[in-house]
C-alpha cells in the first residue's frame, strides 16, 4: 500500500486503489493502463476527505447530528432532515489550505495541459462501495473557485438521504463515508453514451449493445431521451439496431450544461458512424477482458480532434449478473411449454 | 347401436366420468353419416389424431376420442397426466426444435409423397380390373389411407402450436388479438390448390359472359344448361373448356366428409351449379383481385411489426410467425389430398365393388356398399363368391334414416362447458375446431358472439343451411349461416357478402377462405344456426365478432 496522498493522477491509479480513491476512480486508471483514452484528470483521494473531516472539525458536530437521530434515520422525515444538516455544514466549510493547495496545483495543470486559462471539467463522486446513482457529478465546472465548490457539494453528495440510509442498511457505519472524486477535464463531446459488452436484456455474450445521442452522455445515462441503439455482433462485428429521432441533447452551458433542441437535420442521422461503432466495440473488447466479464462503459468522441484520436473513456464497471442466454427456439420452446403450465 | 359398432356408443355416465367435455363435431355433423364413412372415419381418421401427438410427443394431449350418440358425432381431447408430461416434455423439445428450425418442410415432403400416390391410384381405370385385383386394390386404399391420416394430423401437431403461441406473442408484445385485421393480414396471401380450382372456375364463369353466352346459365338446371349451351358453336367450345376443367379437378366432391356423395367425374352438375351463381353474381374471381393486395400487405405488415420490436425479440418472432404461416397454409392444403383425394380414392373402388355386388344380386344397388363396414366389404369381395348382404343393409339402412329425421337438436356440448376453455388448450388441433366465444351475446349487447372473425361489417339477408346437400339454397350476396364450412364451400365465398358459423376455432376453414377472399366472418357463435332463420335480415361484424339479428 502506497503512501497516502491528498490527490492522484489517474495514470498513477490501478484496481489496487479502490479504498484510497474509490472505485470508479481506480476503474479510471485501470483504462488510461490499458492504453485506452481517459480525459486528463486528477483524483482526490478519500485520505483527503477524511483529513477534511479532522482539520475542519466536523467530526464532532456530525457525530451529534447523527446521535440525535440514533434509531430513528429509517423515518424519512427525521432521516432527511440529519442529510441536510450534514449537507449544509459540509458545504459551510472553506476547504483548509493543506487539501486546497494540491487541488489547486493539480487543475492549474490540468489548464496548462489543455492550453486555457480555466479549462472546463466534471467533477465525479466515486465511492469505495458502489452505489449507483446515490451521489452527484457536476459537469462543466470552470475555475480554480468554481472546482473548490464543487468538491464541497460532491462530498456533501455522499451525505443525501439516499447514501446515507444505503449505509445504514447495509450494515456499515450511515456517518462514515468513504469518498473519493475525479476531476476529469470536460470532453466537448460530438456525440456520447454506453456500451455494454454483453446484451443486459438476452443475456447474448455475443453480442454488444451502444446507446448513443448528440451532445454529453449524460441524456443517455440519465434515460431522458430515446437514444440510438446498436447491436454489434462481438466475431463479426455486424451492426444492426434502431436510430431513432433525437430531439433534445445536453451541452455545457453558464456554469452547469442545459438541455437544447437538436438541429432538425441531426435528428434522424446516426450519431454514429459505422466505423465509430466498430471501435467502439473494439475497445469494448479489451475493456471486457481486462475486467474479466461483461463491463458497463461509459464514452465519448469529442469533437476537438479527428477519429480515433476523440475517443475518450469516462467510466467502467462490471454490469449487472446477465439473464441466462437462450436462443430464439429454446425461449419458443419455452412459450409452447408455458402454455402447458398457465393457459 | 352405432352402425353394429357398439364400441363407438356414447356411455352417459362413464364418458362424462373420465373426459370434461364433449364438443359436437360440426365439421362432419349435420347431416349423419353413412355406416362405412364412419367406419373409415373412426378406425382411419381417429387413430391418425392419436398417432401423430405420440409421434411428436405431445406432453399435453393423447389426441381426440370420439363417440357417436344419435348419429351425431362427438369428440374430446385425451390429456396426459402429470407424469406423462413430465417424462415426454424433454423429448418433445427436441422434435419441436426440429420443426422450428424449418417449419415449411413438415409439410412439404408429405404433400410430394401423398400428390403422386393418390394420382396414380385416381387415374387407375377399375373397370378394367379382375375381382380379385379389384379387392387388392381395396385393401391397398384402406392402407394407403392409414398413411394418409398420419400426414394429415402430424403437421397439425407439429405446427399447431406456432400458432397459438404467436397469438399469445402478438397480443403481449403489441397487444394485437385475432380480431385484430392486422393478424388476418399476416396469414392472408399464401396460395393453396382451393383457391386455385375456384378460380379456374370463377374464369370458366367469366369466359361464358364475355362469349354472351349469360343466358344459358339462367334459372334452369345444370342440366338443361348444358343443353342449351349445345346448340350454338361459341356454347358448345364453353362446354368443351367445361369439359376439360371436369377432367383435371373431376376428383372433387361436393360433400368431402362422407363416402356416399358423388366426385364431379360421376356428376358434373355440382360444379355447373358452382358456375351458374358465379355467372349470376356477374363478376370476376373475388380471390384474384384480392391476392396480389394481400401478399403486399402482408409483406409490408411483416416489416412494421418487426420493426416496431425490441432487437432482441426479432428471431423469436420471425421464427414464431414462420410457423403460424406454415400452419395457417397446411391447414388449407392437407384437405385436398388428406381428405379430397383420399376419400375419393376409397369411394371410387367402393363403388366399383358395390356395382359387382349389384350385378351378382348380393345387393339392391351400388350405392348400398355405404351401408356396409371396411371388413365387410373386403369379405363380400375376396372371401365369399356370392352372398345376400340385404339383411345387413337394410337395418343399417333403417337405423341411417332414424338419424335423419332427428331434429337439429344435437347440444354442442356434452358434459361441462366451462371445462372447454382447458380440453382446447391441452390439445392444439381441438383449438383448430373449436373454441370459446370472446364474450357472452348478453354483455355485449349482440346476439351471438364467436371465438374469432375476418374484418368488415356488413348487413344482409341470412340463408341457412345445414350441410354440403343445402349449398344450391345460396344465392349472391347472401349471408351464409353454418354449421361450419369445408372446402367445398370454397367457390361460394365469392359470391356471399358475409358468413356465420356454429363451430370452429382458430385455424377454421371457413375463417381462412373468408380472409383470402375478403368476406367478413363470425366463426364459432355455437348457435348461430338456432337462433337465426333463412329470410331474416342480420349485420355482422367480423372485427367484434358480433352478430345481430335485426327482425
């Protein structure tokens, strides 16, 4: 076990480092390791929330804040009302000097790297334990100001009811979170979604599927839209699937992103090429063996840069357990069965 | 006493015992049968329905039992119990997967096999046989037949059941139902040899009102028709093209389900009759306008309801409707050569063997041989030289015209109707026959409901009629009520405006000729030949599957 850090490139992360900056962190890493594009960017480690905690005092007062509600955090009215005390002293707080420097050095970096004065990036949660959805990304962040808030809000993020009943039903410890964040340059996405390396739905280990729209990725995460679907068979590499109409994207926009419109002549075209598929599926490949299994990937092709140079990374994780695979005669066996079974 | 065949006698209380339900076999009843069709009928078709699901390893069902019970014949599913199924499941999944991987071949190589036999035995010329060749001969078309059945049910097992569960895929994916005129255009546009006969005939009717020659085929018989038509040249060249026509098809009977009725070669007035009401209903083959439309749409349809599924539900599906397809056109074809062709083979050498027996003063008159058993035959034939077989005759005889005479008072049903619902999902074919209204008259404010229907709504004047011997009542534009239909009934769809049927289930012939040639259908109403009378003015809804009476 390395010395502990205050913050961590990715490049310097590899699946031995879940604990210190949490796993989607460490996933990060595990891909730029690999040879696959990550965006530039840093990690602040889960050492540095808990020195956070120590140097600002907080320790003290959350503990009363969660010893007043002792027995009673399963109430969703007393329970709410611990998270938000413990969001609004997090975010009172002014980040000490000593965590605030290296993140401070770390972004300037970051900016010198890409060229600006104040490049635009996403500031992610990332839990040692996984917890889908519970805590909070900011995207579009700009400014050494701007960054510092955001990490306050991100860890205040590892406090919303959600994450904090999660703990407590899981027997571990609703006041203790074990937060990292990744701080990764913003990729001024063309076009962006998911690639599962199997088919979640069949349970077909043959097979990928990408869902992908104009704009950040975070329209298809979040599943507000309808994205385009592709099947791509893994041996082959054949393509085949929906495009469907996309009317809205989201792009960054002041300091967050917004939703907009998709131009007219965009809707019902591809976004993507055929050829932005099969490297995707590609890529999905090693991704799928490196981890040993069927992977959730999160992607993005930028618009700065010419194909296959704007493919960029953004996230990893095991899916879910897959439904087991059956071929089309044996679920037709199935249905002429289960008729026998309930008229 | 069934016809001397006590076997076959309805037990009131040991066969509502041991079967939940019994359904009137509307297909073959009204009217009753002749002794030696239901000898046939039971020893040969009876035994091909329990052969085929022990050959395919159906867990559900043994196939169908049968009874006769005041001449009218009843028919159940023999289920399997729990064991059973559970012991030939796996072996029938690996039968099934066989089928579904090609479901079109089920029947293909049996159609190839039966179309060669049976028109080599047809064009065999029995006059000219010595009477030991000719009882050969017999013997060797009650074998033939054994075949024959098998074919005829083990493609209804083996693809049956695509049917029903593309049904059940269609209604949970895109909440389609029968009803619905989208699955009508699924299963619509394939061609079979009906259809094929029936316009040959409808061009037939089209050529003698182009030659001017409308007149001829006015009221009078068939017979007179053709008397007048020989008196001009451009007649007697339609009587020659008539001719040919009789030739080729002379093979088919009006009434397929009996022995004792005659093929067109014996009688070609049945079909002369067929093109008469053609020619009064003045216009071309119906089914011909409407096919190429049906193939497009069915295409197309094919194409949007793919489209419309999730990628991973595709292959499932294609799969799935390939099989209903497949089953939905064997079920119109196997008729002509399991049924048409196969029948007449018998009838053919019966009557050659009755005619013997006739000159050799064993019996009054050909036709007499219907009054005798398979076996019987075969002994009067090959066994003694010379024997009086009038006692026999004339008690079966006796006993024949009893049934008659009894009033359309056959219940559909014996033993508990609300256990039909269960006998029809056991076993596939019996789905094919019957089925379960989709909701009761009263609740819908209609006064008969069926199980399934072709689309349109029309309003018209009923004629019913109560078998093959009544088809001469209906007149164009009429609507057909039924007892259920047969491919006989096929040239008439062209000419009616609508059609309603006592019996029948999914697959029913009259449901599939009425969606090829685009007539609205009610099929399955269970009473609709009671509650309606020929002359009352009715609307139908083919969609709904309502009828009303208006009077």
């Amino acid at each position: 076990m390395r010395s502990k850090e205050l913050v961590y490139w990715i490049e310097e992360l590899d699946k031995k480092d879940n604990d210190l900056v949490g796993k989607k962190c460490a996933n990060l890493g595990e891909l730029s390791r690999i040879g696959l594009r990550v965006p530039p960017g840093f990690t602040i480690s889960v050492y540095a929330w808990n020195r956070f905690v120590d140097l600002t005092g907080m320790a003290e007062e959350m503990r009363g804040i969660f010893d007043h509600a002792r027995g009673e955090l399963d109430l969703p009215v007393k329970g709410q009302k611990v998270s938000q005390a413990v969001r609004d002293l997090i975010e009172a707080q002014e980040i000490p000097d000593e965590i605030a420097d290296p993140i401070r050095g770390c972004y300037a970096r970051l900016c010198e790297k890409a060229g600006v004065s104040e490049v635009p990036v996403a500031v992610r949660s990332a839990g040692a334990i996984s917890m889908p959805g519970a805590m909070e990304t900011y995207l579009n962040v700009t400014g050494e100001a701007d960054v510092l808030k955001k990490i306050l809000r991100v860890w205040g993020s590892a406090y919303t009811y959600r994450a904090v009943i999660y703990r407590h039903n899981h027997n571990m410890s609703a006041q203790h979170a074990s937060i990292g964040i990744a701080v990764l340059q913003l990729v001024d996405a063309k076009a962006a979604g998911v690639l599962m390396t199997a088919n979640p739905t069949s349970g077909d280990t043959g097979e990928m599927v990408l869902e992908s729209n104009w704009g950040l990725g975070e329209s298809v995460v979040s599943g507000v839209i309808n994205p385009d679907r592709f099947n791509v068979g893994k041996k082959d590499l054949t393509i085949t699937g929906t495009i469907n109409t996309k009317l809205k994207k989201i792009v960054p926009a002041g300091d967050g992103t917004e939703m907009i419109d998709v131009p007219i002549e965009l809707q019902e075209l591809p976004s993507l090429t055929d050829d932005e598929v099969r490297q995707l599926v590609r890529d999905g490949l090693r991704i799928e063996e490196h981890f040993g299994g069927p992977t959730d990937v999160e992607w993005a092709y930028s618009a700065g840069s010419p194909f296959p140079e704007n493919l960029y990374f953004l996230q990893a994780r095991p899916m879910k357990p897959l439904p087991k695979y059956k071929d089309p005669i044996e679920k037709i066996l199935d249905m002429m069965l289960g008729e026998l079974n309930s008229p | 006493m069934p016809y001397d065949q006590p076997i076959y006698e309805f037990d009131e209380e040991f066969d509502i015992k041991y079967y939940k339900a019994w359904v009137l076999g509307t297909q073959w009843f009204p009217p009753p049968q002749t002794p030696l069709f239901v000898d046939f009928h039971f020893s040969l078709g009876l035994y091909g329905l329990k052969w085929a699901p022990a050959m395919m390893s159906d867990p559900r069902t043994k196939g169908w039992d049968g009874r006769m019970r005041k001449g009218a014949l009843y028919l159940s599913v023999i289920e399997t119990n729990e064991e059973e199924k559970k012991q030939l499941e796996p072996i029938w999944r690996e039968k099934m997967r066989k089928v579904l991987e090609d479901p079109w071949a089920v029947w293909e190589g049996r159609k190839r096999n039966l179309r060669e036999k049976l028109f080599n035995f047809v064009a065999i010329d029995l006059r000219g046989l010595t009477d030991m060749e000719l009882v050969d001969h017999w013997y060797e078309t009650w074998h033939y037949s054994k075949y024959s059945e098998e074919c005829h049910f083990y493609p209804m097992y083996a693809l049956g059941q695509g049917n029903i569960v593309f049904r059940k895929l269609l209604k949970q994916l895109l909440n389609i139902t029968p009803d619905d005129p989208i699955y009508s255009e699924l299963h619509s546009g394939f061609e079979n040899e009906f259809t094929k006969i029936t316009e040959e005939m409808s061009t037939l009717a089209d050529a003698a009102t182009e030659a001017g020659l409308q007149e001829g085929f006015g009221e009078a018989r068939p017979d007179e028709v053709l008397a007048k038509l020989a008196t001009s040249e451009a007649g007697r060249q339609w009587i020659e093209q008539f001719n040919q026509f009789v030739q080729k098809y002379g093979y088919m009977r009006r009434r397929q389900e009996e022995l004792c009725t005659p093929t067109w070669w014996e009688d070609n007035t049945q079909v002369l009759a067929d093109i008469q009401r053609f020619v009064a209903a003045g216009k071309g083959s119906r089914s011909r306008e409407v096919r190429p439309r049906l193939v497009e749409r069915r295409k197309q349809r094919e194409e949007e309801i793919l489209a419309k599924l999730p990628q991973e539900e595709r292959e499932t599906f294609r799969k799935l409707m390939a099989c209903s397809q497949a089953s939905s056109v064997y079920s119109e074809e196997h008729t002509l050569y399991c049924e048409t062709l196969t029948y007449t083979v018998v009838r053919l050498a019966a009557m050659e063997l009755g005619r013997r027996f006739a000159a050799k003063d064993m019996i009054d008159s050909p036709d007499d041989v219907m009054f005798l058993h398979g076996d019987e035959i075969a002994h009067a034939g090959g066994v003694q030289e010379r024997c009086n077989l009038r006692k026999i005759v004339n008690k079966r005889r006796e006993e024949y015209d009893g049934y008659r005479k009894i009033e359309n008072d056959h219940p559909l049903i014996l033993g508990d109707p609300t256990k039909l619902g269960e006998i029809v999902d056991a076993d596939v074919i019996f789905g094919v026959m019957v089925a379960p209204p989709i909701a009761r008259p009263e609740d819908v404010g209609a006064t008969l409901v069926g199980c399934a229907g072709a689309p349109g709504v029309v309003e018209g004047t009923a004629v019913v009629c109560m078998g093959e011997e009544e088809i001469d009542k209906v007149y164009p534009g009429a609507i057909l009520v039924v007892p259920a239909t047969a491919a006989s009934w096929t040239p008439v769809f062209n000419i009616i405006k609508g059609i309603v049927t006592d019996g029948g289930g999914y697959l029913t012939h009259a449901l599939i000729v009425a969606r090829e040639f685009g007539v609205p259908a009610v099929i399955g109403t269970q009473e609709a030949t009671r509650k309606i009378k020929t002359g009352q003015r009715i609307k139908i809804d083919g969609s709904l599957c309502r009828v009303w009476v208006m009077d």
